[in-house]
C-alpha cells in the first residue's frame, strides 16, 4: 500500500509540473507586452517577434504555452505568402495578465475593448510609460501592431512586415496600451483613437520607434 501511494503521489507531481504557471488570480498568464524594446520597426519578422515573446514569457515564468505576438502582416511565408491577421495568431482566450487581472474572455471582447494602464502591462507585471497619472518618462505607449481596431491587417502599415529600417516609405500601426491621449486625454479624432489599444494611430517611418511616443514594443498572446 505505501508503495501505492508513494507511486501516485509521484504521478500527480508530474502531471502538475507540466501545467502552466498560475498568476495571482489563480489562472495562468496569457498576454503581456514586451519589456523589451525595439528601436526600429525590424523585429525580424513575425518568427523573430514570436521569439521575443517565448523568451520573455520563460523568463518571466510563464511556461507550458505557445505564445504568439499581436502582428499582423501582408505576407507570411508560413502561410504562402498571403497575408496574416493579429487576431488569427492568439487562440480563442481567455487572456490573463501577471497581475491576474482579465483582459478579455475571448477575440470578440478583446477587440471592444479599449486600453488600460492596469491591464495592458508588461510579463513582469509593470506598466509601460504613457499618459497616465504619475508615468514616468518617456512616453511608450504605442505598440506596435500594423493591424486595424479588428485585428487585421492594414497594407503598408507593418514595417515591411516588421523587417524594416526605413525612414521613409514605410509606415507602422500602433495602439495605445494605455487608452489615453495627450495629458490623458480620452478624446478621439479622425486621425488618433487614443482610446484603442490595438489601432490608435499610424506614425510614418521605421527607422526611429520612438517619435509619437513609441518604443518598438508589441503584445504577445499565449495559444
């Protein structure tokens, strides 16, 4: 009997450390934004951006899934060169921060939803710099995307499909992980969403994230 025991208690130890780490909530983290930045708009492609995120979400602890980044692209030589969409990447949710908060339940919700300093935060937990009260500087807030408020593509908004230095013919699609505009403005206009987490805006060249309130970041998603 007490090797019986012993034998069952090694396999519910087994089974258990193959499950994906929980966060406060008691639920397993599946999005975040990258900490690390990246000063142009080549961030080698969506193989080298999926990369990043793996990365980060192991070094963070958030193992046992596969996780995406929210890119979309004109062409994906995964997928004979046609075109991809953000919102096809990501699975089905529902989607966890570090903090345990919800980010949303499932793609509908999350593409209804607007950006959230508390929410759209980093692997480790923090906010990224924006217009919320008491940020540091500099700003962060746009994150890169290349997608519309829908998750799908928009055509010469990605970098070259996020392969490219250029400073000019280029342009990128960002949102706000924050939800805010200038001085936390929440007003939109025909030209900035600032409310929209994933299609805010679009700033102009490649070679230089930073203008506008940028830093090369991106979320990532976890299948």
């Amino acid at each position: 009997m007490k090797h019986v025991l012993i034998a069952t208690v090694l396999l519910v130890s087994v089974a258990c450390s193959d499950d994906p780490p929980t966060g406060p909530s008691g639920q397993p983290v599946g999005f975040f934004v990258t900490s690390t930045t990246s000063v142009t708009g080549n961030l080698g492609g969506l193989g080298g951006a999926d990369f990043t995120c793996q990365r980060l979400a192991a070094a963070a602890g958030h193992r046992g899934r596969a996780w995406r980044a929210y890119l979309s692209v004109e062409r994906d030589s995964s997928n004979g060169n046609q075109p991809t969409n953000a919102r096809d990447r990501i699975g089905t949710g529902p989607w966890y921060n570090a903090n345990g908060l919800l980010v949303a339940n499932n793609v509908a919700e999350l593409h209804s939803r607007r950006g959230d300093a508390a929410v759209f935060v980093d692997e480790r937990g923090q906010r990224v710099n924006g217009q919320w009260p008491g940020s540091p500087s500099p700003n962060e807030h746009d994150i890169l995307t290349g997608s519309t408020a829908e998750g799908t593509v928009i055509p010469g908004e990605t970098c070259g499909d996020w392969t490219s230095t250029a400073a000019t013919g280029v342009s990128r699609r960002v949102g706000h992980s924050d939800g805010l505009g200038g001085g936390g403005s929440t007003t939109v206009t025909p030209t900035n969403n600032v409310v929209s987490w994933n299609s805010a805006h679009t700033s102009a060249g490649c070679a230089n994230t930073a203008p506008g309130g940028g830093a090369g970041r991106f979320y990532c998603f976890a299948r």
